[in-house]
C-alpha cells in the first residue's frame, strides 16, 4: 500500500531535519578530510530529500494557508491554538446571527399578528407576505398554513420560542430585553 501525500511528505522533512543536523553536527566536530567526505555525502543527501519534498509537497500546494497561521507559525506559536480560537469565533457568531434570526422571526409574527388584529381586511395580504418569506402562519387569527412551504412555527406559547429567548438574552441581553419590551408594548 502506498503512502498517501502527506505521510510521504511528512517522510522526506524528517529526512531533510536529520541532514541538517548531520552537517550541524559535522561542522561542529570537523576533524579533517574524514569529516570532509561526511559533510560531502549530507549535502548530497540534503539536496535528495529537498528534491523529495519539493515533488511530494507539490499536490498539498493547491491548498491555501491562510495568513494568520504562518504568522502564528513565525511568532513561534502552536497554529492548533489559531485553529480553536477561529472554531470558538465562528461558533459564537453563528450563535449571534441564530438568535438574531429568532429575534426577526419572532418580530415578523409579531407584527403580522397586530396587523392582522388592527386591520383584519389584510389578513390574505399578510399570509402572502409570510408565505413568500417562508413563514408558517399557523397561530396567527384565522389563518391556516398551506403549500409546500418551509415553516418557522413561533407562537408566544411555544417552548421552542422560549428556549431560542434564552439563546437571545446570553449572546445580547441588552438588545434581547429591549426587544421584548417593544415588542410587547406595541400597538397599532
């Protein structure tokens, strides 16, 4: 079984680490023409496996690192801590962005509620405007959901709704409190 790339990679940088310390240690204990034949046979060697990594790393050179890492890298840095610190940014922005939506979907319902309470001869124009968005709109006044439509079901009563409140007020207290506030005191 051939190795893959990476191993086969991984294979010829150990090979080029142990020259350079071959001819580390060579010049460091030069001793005379011996020593010279040595040093003659790690450069030959050396120049082999960087060949070797050179056609081995050629398949992995499509693959973009990114600038933050080389850095990480530079600076001494361990580039798994790069790694988990953007896994830990990301998660927190799609928690954000998540209970934004929930926030927005939660408003959308809202409002499409109040107006239907305010102005009931628009009930069909709002079911429309829910559809279009995606919208369920099953719990609002005399409606009934229908159609092959994705359905985001909130209704003031739901568990779910309750849970992604929660999920809100951790990422954004400030911004989920007014939120509720407004919303509930609204009036049309």
């Amino acid at each position: 079984m051939a190795p893959n790339t990476q191993q086969l990679l991984d294979e010829n940088l150990r090979g080029t680490i142990q020259d350079l310390f071959s001819i580390q240690s060579n010049v460091h204990g030069y001793q005379g023409p011996a020593t010279q034949r040595a040093l003659v046979q790690n450069f030959t060697s050396l120049h082999v496996n960087l060949e070797r990594v050179y056609s081995s790393a050629q398949p992995l050179a499509s693959r973009p690192i990114p600038p933050e890492v080389i850095e990480y890298i530079d600076e001494g840095r361990n580039p798994d801590i790069y790694t988990r610190e953007f896994v830990e940014l990301t998660q927190k922005g799609n928690r954000y962005l998540k209970s934004k939506a929930v926030a927005y979907a939660q408003f959308r319902d809202e409002l499409a509620k109040k107006t239907i309470e305010a102005w009931p001869e628009m009930k069909e124009a709002v079911q429309r405007v829910l559809e279009g968005n995606g919208a369920g709109v099953e719990g609002l006044p005399g409606m009934t959901g229908g159609g092959n439509v994705t359905r985001l079901k909130h209704s003031l009563g739901d568990t779910s709704v309750e849970q992604n409140t929660m999920v809100t007020d951790s990422v954004r207290p400030e911004l989920s409190t007014q939120t509720d506030a407004s919303m509930h005191d609204m009036t049309f």
